[in-house]
C-alpha cells in the first residue's frame, strides 16, 4: 500500500514519538505576523531562551497594519506600538522582516508563496489559522496558538498529534461563473464546519488539476473553516512553473533536484486514505452564505433556509443566524440589498482574483450609497495590478483602492462595518462581528461576486452579469 | 493544579454557555487582539454578546460568579487561531471546559496553557447545563485521570484522548520542556533536509 504526502512529510520531519504520544515535528518554514507573535518572544525572553534558527523565520505586518495611510508613527497608538514591537523582535532576533520598506510586504499568506518561501513537503507553521493556504503546493501547513509560536522558534518544533486523512476529489469542470471560492463553501456546505476535525484535506480530481495555483490557496485557504487544520494539493507542473524564478525558490542549477524531490512526495497512486469524498464539479453553482458560519451558505439562486426545516439544537443555530442576518426564511438570497463590497483578504486578493473583480466591475458604476474597496493581498500584487490598470478600472467603477494589509477581514485597523451594515465580502469568515461591528452582516462569496454585488448594490448571479 | 505542573483535578462551580459553533472571534472580539500582552484579557471575554445581551450573558449572571467550569455544546472554539481566546477564558477564572466537541486549533490552545477539555454526548451536555442552570452552586469535580465528572449526586464519564489525559496527569501539557530535550534529534532533521541543507547535485 503506498503512501500519501501527508505520511512522507511527516515522516520526513519526524523527531520523535514524545511521551504523550504527539509527534515532535519539525518545522521548515515559520511565518510570523505582528498580532500573534508579540507574547510568544516574550514568554521567550522570559524563559532566556534563544531564536534556535533565526534563517527559518520570516516575519511582515499585515493584521493591524492600515491601508490608507503610511506615515509613521500611525495615527492609531496600538497600532504603532505593535509595530514597534515586531521591529524589536526581529532586529534582536536576526529574523527576516518584509515590511513596507522592501516592496514585498503583504498578508503573510500571499508573501509567502509569492517569493517562494513555501515550496512543496514542507511543513509549515504560522500563528494564524489560514496557515492552509500554503498546502496549495503540497505542504504540510497549519495555524499555531502563541505558545507554539514560542515553542517553533526556540526549538523549530512543536508537539502535534497526526491527523488523518481525507481525500475529497471534485470529477468533471466548473461552469462559467463558478470559482475556486464557490468549490470550498460548496465543500464547507457539504461536510460542515467541523467535519474536518482531525483530518487533513487531501484535493485532488480534474476540478485541482486544472486549477491556477491562486485557485488551490483559495481553497486551501478555507481548509480550517471546515475544520480541517491542513490541506492540500499533491504538487504538479503548475506548481513547479509558478515557483520557477522566485526569490526564495532553488535557482535553475538545483531546480531539477528539487523538482525530483517535490514529485516523490507527492501521494502514491495507490495511497491509503481514512475517508474519501466525491464531489461533481458541475453541480457547484456560485455560492453566498447567508448566516453566521461559513457552512451557512447556499447557491446564489436557491432560497434562505427555515428553522422549520430541521430539529433540536440546529434549528436554534439556524433561527440564531436569520435573527442575526435579518434575512427572511424561504426569500431568495439574490436581491439581498448590500451596504459594502469588499475584494481582499487571504482567500481573495492574488493577482488573478483582481483580474476576475475588475472584469465585472468594468463599465459599472457602484451605486453612491454603497461603499466598496479592494484591499490588494501583497505590494507585489498591488504593482502588478496597477501596471495591468486594474487600479483604474476599480477607481472608475466606484471602488477605493488600498495598500497591502489585512483590512476589513478582520476588521484590526480602521476598516469597520458600522452597525448592522452588509457586506459582500470575498474574505473568509462570516462570524457574528468579524467585521468590525458586533452587528454586522457579512455574505462571503467570490470576488467576481463581490464586484457584481457592488456593481448592482445587491446581490446578483455573476454568470447573469458578466458571462452572457 | 499542583507545584509540579500536574494537573489532575479541577472542581469548582460551573457556568453554561449555550450554542453550537461559538468562534473564537465570539470569544474575544478582535480588537483586544491589539494588545502585546494577554495579562489584561479576562474581563473582555464574550464582550460584544454580553452587551448585546444586556447583562443576561452567563459570564453577567451573579449565580455563576467564580465559577471555574465552562459547559459548551458543538464545535466550540472555531475560527481564528487566536491564542487571546482560551487565555481570556483562563484570566476569567476557567479551569476547565467540558463540550460535545472542540474546534482543533482551539483544542491544543487550551491544553498548551493548562486548561483540559473533555466531550460528553450531546444528551449528557443539556443534561448537565440544565443542572447547572437549575442549581448554580452545584460543587463539580473533574477527575483528569479516569474522565470523570461529578456534579452533585450526578456521574458523567468524560472523554479526553490519551495522550492529552496522559499530558496533564504527568504535569506535561506545556510541550516545551519536553520538546527542547531533543537538542541533537532537532539538528539530525535539519540537516537531512534538503531545503534547507542543499539539493543533491544530479
Ligand atoms: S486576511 Fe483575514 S483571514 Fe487572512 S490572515 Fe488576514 S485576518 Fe487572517
């Protein structure tokens, strides 16, 4: 029986069997941002314990950072001294720091394969869930609390128990109009929000296959909202051509090598796997959420669900997301009115999720009383987008157009929802207040979804839009 | 728990929380996550539902001031990576949550800093919030060890995967000293590792 990535990498990094039974796992690469990682280098300097590889961590600032504003010292006093903090950190620590000043600045989720750093059968670990982006290129990826973020940098390792594995294959192709984004929240809708506890995401079938590496991290992305802490796409041609001449990626003299190496860890076409799931890439229709987690989401053309329909505590669940949403059971959610649009985050704001936003924001005019803005994932993708013009298009259709950061997914700098606004968001998560306001309504869907809901002040099927 | 880290039993009082799927952004809202230190935490927890709420939030309820143990239902703790969140808990006094299930991240969060968390069949959870709610000054007892849970004249027998159980039973849960015995094992992958080390030459 042969073996999939996850047993190779894990093998591959593998200390020891610790008492308890976890793996001490060896960490390749360790990400840090300036939010989670503060206490963990003081608990650190507590304990007088050094930064054991120094050259195997990479920090930016992307959380708390603002997008409309660059002057330092920031106007907001937290914000500043987080900043200052990190650049303590890393000057002390001799740990590469990406911050404004080096063009290459960005959500640490895009920086990171975007110069290369995330390479195939890594492991993988940075204080923040969406660490599962980086399995897009056949890591091993996953977030890490701040006491492992201490533990990683003084030991390079961290105790973790092996998950199992999960291989969920989407056959045949998507439909016009139909994005990476709509796959995972069909996925999330499917298994639910905790059905990928203790498993990893193994995502494979025609549907991964022809997808553009931004298309696998925005599903990988979105793992952990299922509640799988890793997931991944077995390395390909695809992979290896988008890492080909990055910063961080092995030169042309070892590409050859390390390509060797990358395809060996992929999974064996006779791997074993602890669950599988099939899925008919024809089915998946544009998805929106219309509650509280990103499970609560439908097709852009079906109706809002009722309480009615289910028992015990679930129809709680249901009848506690419509209160929260204001939404009316059995309405359709297209023609939902919108407040805000928002284009970026993690999941949604590479290169090609501008291009496929300011294709349908094009020639559109978003509506006075909506306010909408594209928050670009790097500095990198921000130039790119703007020597493409895509800055212009945006600027011409109504939207604000930011610097590299954060911003509104999370709501840390001065982007907020205010009140009970809604919000067409292509970020992650649709939790009660995430968005700066304990009573706003976020709707996740994809980025040409966002531009056709801005464009429309409402929301609308993108394939009625753009496509025809 | 004792001088020597271990942590065997918990008891105290307990407080409801009720809902499936409660995310860590619910648990602790974002904005103290601008804070460099998790010291000032505690009061925040649960903030945002509990102004909503109007001082009807269990954390705002007098009856289940000091208590020490937090009974959730389904999926508790998803979301966010965010440490802040089982670290407010802790600075509010819990030392121990009993649920039907636990978002993963949340999960090793909660027993890197000391606090176990153990399931109970969904029955057994509306059993034991509906106790709690009736009698808040229920004397509960959690036995690390062997799972269980007494509340009153009531037993339940808890689950806790071994290896968590074995961690807090031997005073191990904060992984660290354990993990910097290794120094030599941690070099050997290092260097076998040929991202880091080299590529073969071919
Ligand atoms: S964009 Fe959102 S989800 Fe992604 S790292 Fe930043 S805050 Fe987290």
């Amino acid at each position: 029986m042969g073996q999939t990535l996850l047993d190779k990498v894990w093998d591959a990094h593998s200390v020891r069997e610790l008492p308890n039974g976890q793996t001490q796992l060896f960490i390749g690469l360790h990400l840090v941002h300036e939010v989670t990682s503060p206490q963990a280098f003081q608990m650190l300097a507590e304990r007088g314990l050094a930064v054991r590889y120094p050259d195997r961590t990479f920090a930016t600032v992307d959380h708390i950072i603002p997008t409309d504003e660059s002057t330092r010292p920031y106007v907001d006093g937290m914000a500043e001294q987080m900043f200052v903090a990190i650049e303590q950190n890393v000057e002390q620590t001799g740990i590469p720091f990406f911050d404004r000043s080096t063009g290459r600045q960005g959500i640490v989720h895009v920086i990171g394969p975007e110069l290369g750093l995330t390479q195939p059968g890594m492991t993988i670990a940075c204080g923040d869930s969406h660490t599962s982006t980086h399995g897009a290129f056949g890591a091993i990826a996953f977030g890490i609390g701040t006491s492992q973020v201490r533990d990683v940098l003084a030991t390079q390792t961290i105790s973790v128990a092996k998950p199992q594995c999960r291989r969920i294959s989407v056959s045949g192709k998507l439909a016009d109009g139909v994005f990476a984004k709509d796959v995972i929240l069909a996925i999330i809708g499917r298994l639910g929000v905790q059905g990928g506890v203790g498993y990893a995401y193994e995502y494979a079938g025609d549907v991964f296959d022809a997808m553009s590496m931004d298309e696998r991290m925005t599903v990988c992305n979105m793992s952990i909202e299922g509640g799988a802490r890793v997931g991944y796409v077995n390395p390909d041609e695809t992979a290896y051509a988008y890492l080909q001449g990055r910063e961080y990626a092995p030169n042309d003299a070892d590409f050859d090598s390390a390509r060797q190496w990358w395809t060996d860890v992929a999974s064996d076409a006779d791997a074993a796997f602890d669950d599988r799931v099939d899925i008919e890439g024809e089915s998946i229709a544009p998805m929106v959420t219309w509650g509280v987690n990103p499970g609560q989401v439908l097709g852009v053309d079906d109706l809002i669900p009722s309480p009615d329909d289910v028992e015990g505590l679930e129809r709680r669940s249901i009848q506690d997301a419509l209160d929260h949403m204001k939404l009316t059971p059995g309405a359709p959610i297209a023609g939902t009115p919108i407040d805000v649009a928002f284009v970026g985050s993690c999941t949604n704001s590479r290169i090609s999720d501008l291009r496929e936003a300011a294709r349908v924001a094009e020639g559109g005019r978003v509506p006075a009383h909506v306010k909408a803005l594209v928050v670009p994932g790097s500095q990198q993708v921000k130039t790119e987008a703007e020597a493409e013009g895509l800055d212009d298009v945006f600027r011409a259709a109504g939207f604000e157009w930011r610097d590299a950061g954060c911003s509104m997914c999370l709501a840390m700098n001065p982007d907020k929802l205010v009140n009970d606004q809604v919000c067409a968001s292509s970020s992650n998560r649709n939790f009660k207040g995430r968005q700066g306001s304990p009573l706003g309504r976020t709707l996740l869907m994809s980025p040409a979804m966002v531009a056709a809901a801005a464009v429309a002040g409402e929301v609308t099927d993108v394939r009625a839009m753009a496509m025809g | 728990m004792s001088d020597d880290g271990r942590i065997t039993h918990v008891a105290g009082t307990g407080v409801p929380v009720r809902g499936n799927d409660i995310d860590t952004d619910r648990i602790i809202p974002a904005r103290y996550l601008r804070e460099i230190t998790f010291e000032t935490l505690g009061p925040h927890a649960f903030e945002d539902e509990r102004r909503q709420l109007n001082g009807k939030h269990p954390f705002d309820d007098a009856r289940f001031t000091g208590a020490s143990v937090l009974v959730v239902n389904r999926n508790f703790g998803s979301g966010s990576s965010r440490e802040h969140a089982p670290q407010a808990l802790m600075r509010r006094g819990i030392k121990a949550i009993v649920g039907e299930s636990f978002a993963e991240i949340f999960f090793g969060n909660c027993t890197t800093i000391g606090i176990p968390c153990l399931t109970l069949p969904a029955t057994q959870i509306e059993s034991l919030q509906s106790l709690i709610e009736e009698e808040p000054e229920t004397a509960l007892e959690i036995d690390v060890g062997s799972g269980t849970i007494t509340a009153g004249q009531a037993a339940y027998q808890a689950e806790l995967p071994a290896s968590v159980r074995e961690a807090f039973v031997s005073g191990e849960w904060d992984a660290l000293s354990s993990l910097l015995e290794s120094n030599d094992a941690i070099s050997a992958v290092h260097d076998r590792l040929p991202y880091i080390t080299g590529w073969p030459a071919r």
